[in-house]
C-alpha cells in the first residue's frame, strides 16, 4: 500500500481518506501491532498533526485500533469467528 497519497482535488476530507488508507493496510494484514506513530504519519503523508488525530480517532471509534497513552496506537488482534 505504500505510495498511496491524499488528493486534495477529491470531495472526501484528509482524515477521511487518511482513515481508508490505514484501514485498508490493517484489514489486508500489512499493518499489525503498534501503528506509526502520529509524527510519522504526519511527516509520510503530509497531514497536520490534527488530521491524523482525527483519522487514528475514527479507526478507534470502528475498533480497528486502540490507543495506550505514553504508549502509542495499537491493531487490535482480530481472531477468527467461529461458524
């Protein structure tokens, strides 16, 4: 997924598009564990600080993520349903 930009000439906002970005590495399993942090998310896509706060809080609010403070942002562990 690497090389995937935010379009400013698109209708969906940073956050949101920022949001998709990560959702998608964490749901194609590219992205486990501790996530980048905010500042290299900042400086990788070229986002303010508060856009990707607020794109780490959408993820957190669809429980894809979880934040520890002083600790960073986490992937939550998704384990198999059983049928």
């Amino acid at each position: 997924m690497r090389g995937v930009t935010i379009d400013s000439d698109v209708p969906v906002a940073p956050w949101r598009q920022l949001a998709a970005i990560l959702r998608d590495r964490i749901t194609s399993g590219e992205l486990t564990g501790r996530m980048p942090s905010e500042r290299t998310l900042t400086q990788e896509y070229g986002l303010a600080h508060g856009t990707v706060r607020k794109a780490i809080a959408l993820l957190r609010d669809e429980g894809l993520v979880e934040t520890v403070a002083g600790l960073g942002t986490y992937v939550i562990e998704r384990r198999p349903q059983k049928s």
